[in-house]
C-alpha cells in the first residue's frame, strides 16, 4: 500500500511539474503570436533585398560594358572617318590605276567599319534603354522593399522592448523547468508540442473529456488517471492528460 502510494506521489509530482512547464512554455508561445509572423517577414525582406541588391549591381555591371562598347564604337566610327578623308585627299594624288584601286579599296573598307559600329552602336543603345529601364524598375522595388523593412523593424523592435524582459525571465524559469523532468519524459513532452501549432502537449481532462482534442475520455481510462498509478495520454491526440483534482490537491489526490 505504501509503495503503491509513493508510485502515485512520484506520477503527480511528475504531472504537476509537466504542467507547470507547460504553462511556463504557453506564455512564451503567447509572446511569440503577439511577434506573429514579423520574424519571418523581416528576414524575408532582408533576404530579398540582398537579392535586388546583388541585381542591381550586376546590372549597373552590364550598363558599363555597354556604355564602354559605345564608347568604343564611337571611337571606332571617328577613326574610320578620319581615315576617310585622309585616303580622300589622296585621291588628288593618284599616280596609277594601281594606287586608285588601292585607295578606293581602303576607302570602303572603312566605309564598311563606319556601318558595322554604327550597327552594333544602335543594338547596345537598345540594350542600354532596357537595362536602364529594368534598373530603375528595380530600384524603385528596392526601395518600396527598404522602406517596408524599416517599418517592420520598428514594429518588431516595439514588441521586442516590451516583452523582452518577460520572455527572458521565462525562458529561464523553462529552462528550470525542464531539469525537474526525465530525459524520456521531456522528449515526449517536446515531440507533442511541435505537432500542434498550439503548443499544448499537457491538458487537463474538462467534462469527461480532453482538454486538447474534445474526444470524450472512457470512464475506465478517467479513473486510472484519477490513480495516478502511470502518466496517461489521450488515445485520439496524444496529448498528457491531467486531472483538476491532481493541481488543486495533489497530496490528497495520492
């Protein structure tokens, strides 16, 4: 009888101590839905504008290169021209056939040069109105982006100040928490938490039923929990079951 007794004495101290966790972790969670999901959106944001950012440079990359290569066929073109009219003015001094097919020859060639720059000239002007364009479609963006950032920031900085103290002083007392429980029994414990967005993986039996699911609990199972020979879990959920007499009275309820 006594044995029996301790065992239930140990299984009620175990109980009370999930339970208290269990409130200890609601509060934290209830700090983290008062963030919602500002965490994720701020590290999205900064994530995507990284990303606009590393666009923007390479595009200001490729804007050079084209401004270079204009740049270049300009060059190009005034070359051809000068050539032009020095081979024109030669043309004056023509002694030969020989010299005349020579200088026409040049002559067009350069000509030839003057066609193809100016060519290559329109389509990197092409390539640098859309990439400009793109640019500045893109600055635009990081700029609605930067701005939408620094009021998310402050949102969550605001949050942040005002629970920070009070998430701190919880966590610690969690971490305490969690010293007064078994290994086996603490990974049970975190194992029901994650698999419901509540976090509830301790509730109490309400009606005859659980506390978490609403499934209705079978007399037989009520009254061996109500024993506190074993921790008990709902057959439907799985969540540790816990009985309001244990947390009013845990001594008499041995």
């Amino acid at each position: 009888m006594a044995k029996a007794k301790e065992t239930s004495t140990a299984v009620i101290d175990k109980l009370r101590d999930l339970y208290d966790l269990q409130q200890i972790d609601s509060k934290v969670d209830e700090i983290q839905i008062l963030k919602g999901e500002l965490p994720i959106e701020v590290s999205d944001l900064e994530d995507e504008i990284a990303g606009l950012e590393t666009r923007m440079r390479r595009m200001e990359e490729g804007i050079d290169d084209l401004e270079g290569s204009i740049s270049k066929h300009n060059a190009n073109i005034r070359e051809a021209e000068g050539l032009i009219a020095r081979y024109t003015a030669q043309m004056d001094n023509v002694k030969n056939n020989r010299e005349y097919e020579a200088l026409m020859k040049e002559l067009e060639m350069q000509k030839l040069e003057i066609q193809l720059s100016e060519k290559k000239m329109r389509e990197s002007n092409s390539s640098l109105h859309n990439k400009r364009e793109t640019k500045d479609a893109a600055q635009a963006r990081l700029e609605l982006k930067q701005k939408a950032l620094a009021t998310k920031k402050i949102e969550l900085e605001a949050i942040i100040v005002k629970t920070e103290k009070d998430e701190e002083k919880l966590r610690k007392k969690s971490e305490k928490a969690r010293k007064k429980i078994g290994e086996r029994l603490l990974n049970s414990y975190n194992r029901i938490r994650t698999n419901y967005r509540n976090g509830m993986a301790v509730v109490t039996v309400e009606r005859n039923s659980c506390g978490g699911c609403f499934n209705q609990i079978p007399p037989q199972v009520q009254m061996e929990i109500a024993t506190h020979n074993n921790v008990l879990a709902c057959e439907h959920c799985g969540r540790i079951l816990i009985d309001e007499e244990t947390l009013n009275n845990p001594v008499e309820a041995a």
